[in-house]
C-alpha cells in the first residue's frame, strides 16, 4: 500500500474526552490499554503528521443527542454509554455546554482537528460510520487510500474497518494509535482488535511506520 497525500487520508475515531481523559466514565476498563498503547501521544504525532504533511484528516465523532436516549434496545456497551451519558450533545442543532465536555475533543488534539481544514463528519451512532457521511466525504475528495485510527479499537474502529473496506478503500491501521476496553467478563478487546485487524487488512502498521511513510508520500517530497 502506497500512502500518499493526493489520495490517502487520515480518518480518527472518537477522538473525544469520554474515552480519552484520564477518569472519563470508561476509564477502569480503558487506562491499562492507553497507557500500553501510548494511544494519546501517538494519536497526537498522527494528526500532527498528517496536518503537516498536506494529507486530509477526517473526525468521525460519536454524538448522543437527548432524543437518543429514548431508544428502547440496545447491546451491552452501547447500553452503558447510554446510561452513563457519554458523548452526550442535547442535539444536532445545539452546542450548549459542549466545551470541556465528555463529547468534546481531547483538549491536546483539538488544535488539528479545529484548524478549519479537518472534515469532521456527522456523527455515527453506534460503531460503524453506515449512519454518517464519511464514505461519501472520502469519495467527495477522490480518497481511495485511508490510515484509520482511534477509539475504540474492537468497536468503532474495527466497525469502521470492516466498512470503507466494503466500499473499497485500501486500509491501514495503526495498531498502537488506538485502545480498547479489557472488561472482566468480556475479555480483552484490545487483544481481539489487534488478531481481527490481521485478518481484515494486509497493512498494520506502527504509528511509527506510519509516519515514516507519510512523509515520504507528503505533499512537500512530491
């Protein structure tokens, strides 16, 4: 797989404050993970990369509006972000105490992702982006290429995997620029992420790697 900056994006899961600051509502199951991953960091040279580089950077966000919490069904962690009201927005159309919030991004990767060039897209819902525009933002901006990473590793993004590979993107990962619950009856969903990604995607890459690539495809080498 050739990274480039003409046709090859950055896409970021998540990049929120309920699944990355320290003492957001997940943070027992998730702290070891990050902490081994070194997720933050690595997210940060990531963007910083990226931005640099003249390579596009797409958000996916995951959003809970009131109107949500009125769905009647739901699986095991979607439940508990409900209950906990994690990624919570009142709505679509306001942003009424969002700063700081847990839905708000990560304070050290705000600077990217607000400099007025990142595309963040409306926001999926469960885990996969088939309820938002991601695909077609890609498409819009002749992406065929995507270096995805984020949280949660076996949810979203693993979801978001599996779906720009349906719709034909070439795919890397950058394994330790993501992090996943380890949950006492559940198992370790780092550790399922890391096995799924081989199987699904030929290039898994370090954040390093990545990086190491990124600048030789950056618009400033071409």
């Amino acid at each position: 797989m050739d990274i480039r900056a003409h046709d090859t994006a950055v896409v970021v899961t998540d990049p929120q404050n309920d699944v990355l600051r320290a003492g957001n509502p997940a943070w027992p199951l998730l702290a070891d993970a990050l902490r081994e991953n070194d997720t933050v960091a690595n997210l940060k040279r990531l963007l910083d990369a990226a931005s640099g580089g003249g390579y596009g950077i797409f958000i996916s966000p995951h959003y809970n509006f009131d109107t949500d919490f009125a769905w009647r069904f739901g699986g095991p962690i979607e439940t508990m972000m409900h209950d906990a009201k994690m990624f919570h927005r009142a709505s679509a159309l306001s942003l009424d105490g969002f700063s700081g919030s847990g839905a708000d991004w990560l304070q050290t990767l705000a600077p990217v992702i607000e400099d007025g060039r990142t595309v963040v897209t409306s926001p999926h819902k469960i885990f996969g982006p088939s309820s938002n525009d991601l695909v077609l933002q890609l498409r819009k901006r002749g992406v065929t290429t995507v270096v995805l990473a984020g949280m949660l590793a076996n949810l979203c993004v693993e979801s978001h995997l599996r779906e720009l590979l349906e719709n034909g993107f070439q795919v890397a990962v950058a394994h330790d620029a993501v992090a996943a619950p380890r949950h006492p009856e559940f198992g370790d969903g780092n550790a399922a992420a890391q096995v799924n990604y081989r199987f699904l995607t030929d290039t898994v890459l370090s954040t390093e790697q990545v990086l190491e690539q990124m600048a030789t495809g950056a618009v400033s080498a071409s």
